[in-house]
C-alpha cells in the first residue's frame, strides 16, 4: 500500500494505483499520497480539533472522489466474478439489455480484456470545437473573455475533458465512462462557453471514437455509455444537486440534449438510453468490500 494510507480509502499499493493512470500518473499519486499523510497526521494528534474549519483540509480524504472512485473500479475491475457485478450494476443503471444495438446482453459487453483508466483525458470533439469558434458569440458575454476568444485564432477552444473512471473492453470496443461526484455538483461553464454543463459535455466526448494509447483508443463511439456516481442520497434527492435536474430533463425530454450540444444531429432518444446513474452503495451491493467507507462513521 502507498506508506501511509488507511486500507480504508485505498487498500492498493502504489504500483497498482499507478497503472491505472495514463498522463501525468505522477502528479496523480503525490495526491494521493498528501491526501493520505494529511490525514493520518490529523488522527495521529493527541487531541484532533473537531471544528469544521480544521478538520476540513486534513479530512479531504473522507469526501474525495478520487479515492472512492479508484477503490471502488479497481476492486471490481480485480474481482474474479467482475463480469458478473459489472452485468448487474450496469442492469440497474441502464436495463437488463444494453442500449447499444450491437450486444444482446451485458455478458458480451464485458466478456474480454477489461482496462480501467483513472482520471482520463479525452481531447474535445472537433465539431464542437469548429461550432463554438463560429458561434462563440452567443456562448459568453463577459468583455475580456470575448477578446480572449478572438485572439485565439489557432488553438481550441476547450481542453481536453478529464472523465473520472473509463471502462473499456479492448477486444470489443465497448465503453463505460463515468463522471463521479461525493459532495460536488457538476460544473457548468468551460472558458469560453457558458452553457457547457459537464454531463453534456462528458456525453460529447463518448460520441468520439478512443484516442491515445491502446486501452483508451479501442474504445468505439457506438459501443460507450455514460454513467453518474454518487451516494445514493443524491439519487433519492436529485433536486439537491444540478445533475439531478439535468438526468431527470435528459430522460424525460431527449430533445433537450439537443439544446445542450447544438453541434450535433443524434437520435436524441437512443442517446439518452446510453445515459445511466449509479451510487456507491449500489457498487458496494454488488461486490462487498468495494466501498469500505461506507461503513465508517
């Protein structure tokens, strides 16, 4: 395990967290470890202070989506059965057959070389990028912004997107890209767009086929879904949270999808089946052990 991090929050060691990671693996497990030897300083006090203010760096750890994520993926994605609790969380979010034309049950989705990458980094889509240099206009209001965009005749204009967790089957192309929150909402602007709400924008990337290196290029557009994970609080309540709104307006009216990526000309309601929320406890339901935290507190 990395020295000093509580088999609570991640019970891997740090060669195993850092396959996970593509770009930047690094910089990545210096977090990890920071976060963890903050934490256990702050335990390890004679008299740790309970005032929020206090505790609230130290104890990052406790509410950061980073550890439940890597926790949660890399012990199913390790499970000897992980076809099997994959199947089922992916029956709960999306149905009992896969909203993907191409596969008839989620046994041949996953059946196959299953690679999970961490915090991956997908290029933005081009028609989204030629789309807001024509229409950048309407997209901001804010004075230096517009001139910064102006100025920015070569390069994009959004960069790349960091999806929490990929799941992909290298020997199908199948996909699961996954937008993790605890505490935080989604975000809902990028530089030069105002209205870029973060499951949008996470959907846009999942309608482009894998770039990069091999575990993230197999995946095809055709064969991704997008999912949330949260607590399942956030799922009983949705109207405390943006996404909550946003996922409800999805499924309900796919139509609105086309409000929120003008670029594209899907068929909105197939693309909002590709769209799914899970919770942590549903992955601590299908493999125990997966979510330890859970049961602290």
């Amino acid at each position: 395990m990395l020295d000093i991090i509580d088999t609570t929050y991640l019970p891997f060691d740090e060669g195993e967290l850092k396959d996970h990671f593509l770009r930047g693996a690094d910089e990545q497990l210096r977090h990890f470890r920071e976060s963890a030897r903050s934490y256990h300083e702050y335990l390890n006090t004679n008299n740790p202070p309970v005032r929020q203010d206090r505790a609230r760096g130290p104890c990052q750890i406790e509410k950061d989506e980073r550890f439940w994520t890597a926790t949660a993926f890399m012990k199913m994605i390790k499970a000897p059965n992980r076809v099997e609790v994959l199947g089922a969380l992916l029956s709960q979010a999306f149905g009992s057959r896969p909203p993907l034309g191409m596969f008839d049950d989620w046994q041949s989705c996953l059946t196959g070389d299953l690679q999970l990458t961490l915090e991956a980094s997908l290029p933005s889509p081009p028609s989204y990028c030629s789309w807001l240099r024509e229409n950048g206009s309407g997209q901001h209001f804010i004075p230096y912004v517009e001139r910064a965009r102006k100025c920015n005749t070569g390069g994009d204009l959004e960069g790349a997107t960091s999806v929490d967790a990929v799941i992909v089957n290298v020997d199908n192309g199948f996909a699961l890209l996954i937008e993790a929150k605890v505490l935080s909402d989604v975000s809902t602007t990028v530089s030069f767009d105002v209205f870029r709400n973060q499951i949008a924008r996470n959907m846009d990337v999942m309608l482009e086929d894998g770039q990069g290196p091999k575990r993230l290029a197999a995946r095809k557009a055709k064969h991704s879904l997008f999912a949330l994970l949260t607590p399942r609080c956030f799922q009983t309540r949705p109207h405390s949270r943006l996404y909550g709104f946003l996922y409800e307006e999805y499924k309900r009216d796919p139509t609105t999808l086309a409000r929120d990526l003008p670029h594209r000309d899907e068929n909105w309601p197939s693309l909002a089946r590709r769209l799914g929320w899970l919770t942590f406890e549903d992955v601590s339901e299908a493999l125990p052990g997966a979510c330890p935290w859970l049961k602290v507190g």
